[in-house]
C-alpha cells in the first residue's frame, strides 16, 4: 500500500534542507603600530619583516618611538610609532590570499591643511581617503575604514598622498564564515529509510530511477525522524 507523504512531513523536509546556518565573523590578519620596525630619519625605501610577510616602502621616514597622542585623538587611538608619507611615497603590504573584507588605517596630518592618500588594490586605486586637518599641530587623528571584499589573492598598496601624512597603524580584516549545524542524538538506532516521489507518494527502493529527485528520510527506533533530505 502506497503512503502520502503529508504537508508537516513536506515541511520538515523543507526545513532539513536549510538545517545549517553559517556565521559570518571578522579575522585580524595584520596589525601594524611600527613600534618594532628599524627608526629612519630621513625618507628612504627597503623594506620591513613583519609577522604577515615583507612590507615594501620608498619614500618613508619610519618613527618607533614618538610620543603617543592617544590622549589628544578625537576618531582614533594613535600608537606611538608611525610612517611618514608624503607626495611620491608609497607602502606595500604582503599579499593576503585570505577573503579580505576592509582595513582600517588610523592616521594624522600634523598641520591644520587636509590631505589624502589613495588605497591601491592589486596597482588599481580603491578609494581615495581625507585626513582632516588637525586644530593645532599634531593634536587629531582620524580611524579610516576601507571596505576591499576581495575573493581573490590581493595586495595592498598605500600612497599617492598630497602632502605630509602620519600612519600610525594599519589593520587588515578577513571575512571567515563558519557553519552551524543542529544534530539530533544517535543513540537511538535508525532502523529502516523511506523514500517518496516529490509529489509524496511512498516508494520501495527498487522502485527508484537513476538520476530523478526523490526524498528520503531516515528514522530512529522510536520512531522519530533522524533526516529528511533530497536524493537523486
């Protein structure tokens, strides 16, 4: 006797297929505050071991040690350490092969004059950012966030700025997603499986055709139902 898979059944198979969820968090790949990079005083390229790879640089002069302006900053905490960029400078981080979702870059001017710089992707100019000018010398930062969301291995480029910038610190974010799953207990035997057309009739295996949709739940000695899913 053929049995008709009801309309709860049909909803539980329904929500067997979308059982998982996944999660959707922001991972630290890099965070640099150049307090342990080599002091330069005057502009200079070469380049900077870091814990993520080789930095790259021309045209910088490097500060490990300036006083923090923690204290005086109104969009961002400063790290005492910087890099000194200016018109012709540019900084390349390591390439990250990781899903980058933004970096966040805290930075000041130093004069009462705007600047910006330019976020480069892979050579090509992502988005170009403004330092504000500070009120007296040296006494704002700014906290920038550039959105990147790259899915590909990416590289990072900072420079083009139209005057004197200080970088206190740069941080690189990758979007990791992790999934979710609900399990039911097995200590419970499953003792047999049942299959059902996609219009709910009831089918012995036999009876099953290569390559068409079928639904097949799998149920505990009890009774209850372990998984309901789609099989071909």
């Amino acid at each position: 006797m053929k049995t008709i898979i009801t309309k709860r059944m049909m909803s539980i198979v329904l929500a067997s297929v979308f059982f998982s969820s996944s999660v959707i968090a922001q991972q630290l790949l890099m965070e640099e505050d150049f307090q342990n990079w080599t002091s330069i005083a005057s502009y200079s390229s070469g380049s900077q071991e870091i814990t993520s790879g080789t930095v790259y640089y021309e045209n910088l002069i490097i500060k490990n040690d300036y006083p923090s302006i923690s204290s005086r900053t109104v969009n961002a905490t400063c790290s005492p350490g910087y890099i000194q960029i200016k018109e012709g400078s540019l900084i390349t981080l390591p390439q990250f092969s990781e899903n980058i979702s933004k970096i966040e870059i805290h930075a000041y001017s130093g004069t009462k004059d705007n600047r910006t710089f330019q976020i480069l992707a892979n050579e090509s100019a992502l988005q170009t950012c403004t330092i504000k000018g500070s009120a007296s010398d040296g006494e704002t930062g700014e906290k920038i966030e550039i959105p990147v969301n790259s899915i590909t291995p990416i590289i990072i480029s900072i420079g083009h700025a139209t005057g004197t910038i200080y970088i206190s610190d740069i941080k690189v974010y990758a979007t990791i997603t992790t999934e979710s799953r609900n399990t039911i207990s097995n200590e419970i035997q499953i003792t047999h499986e049942r299959y059902y057309s996609l219009d709910g009739l009831e089918l012995t295996q036999e009876h099953l055709v290569k390559g068409k949709m079928y639904i097949k739940s799998s149920l505990y000695q009890d009774g209850r139902i372990k998984s309901i899913k789609f099989i071909k």
